[in-house]
C-alpha cells in the first residue's frame, strides 16, 4: 500500500513539473508574438514571476525589459 501511495505522488510531482514547463513554454511564445502594449508587460512580468525564487538570474532578464516597456508606455 505504501508503494502504491509512493508511486502516485511521484506521478502527480512529475505531472506539476511538466505543467509548469508547459506554462512557461507558452509564455514564451505569447511574448515573441505580443504587441508592445500592457500585455506584453503581464507577460514579463509573469515570467519574472515564475523564475525568482528558481532562477533570480533569468527573472531578473524577463523583468528588467518589462520594466522599460511599462515607463515606456
């Protein structure tokens, strides 16, 4: 029974991760496709969101042009 419960959360871990990539993934190409608008600032900055506590690094890279673009506007 043990194994049983072990192996279903292992799945629905593995399940998450890929979710998230996926999310990602879309945002990604939602950015490259996106009109300099607020849009395209929801969208930095939601990539931002999605690597700070992950990668501070590549957030930093998604909200810094997000940042210009919303003084911009």
């Amino acid at each position: 029974m043990k194994i049983f419960f072990l192996t279903l959360a292992l799945f629905f871990f593995v399940k998450s991760s890929f979710a998230q990539h996926s999310y990602i993934d879309s945002l990604k190409y939602d950015l490259g496709k996106a009109k300099d608008d607020t849009n395209k600032v929801w969208i930095y900055q939601s990539l931002g969101a999605h690597y700070q506590w992950s990668y501070p690094d590549s957030a930093l890279l998604y909200t810094s042009p997000g940042l210009q673009l919303a003084q911009k506007l």
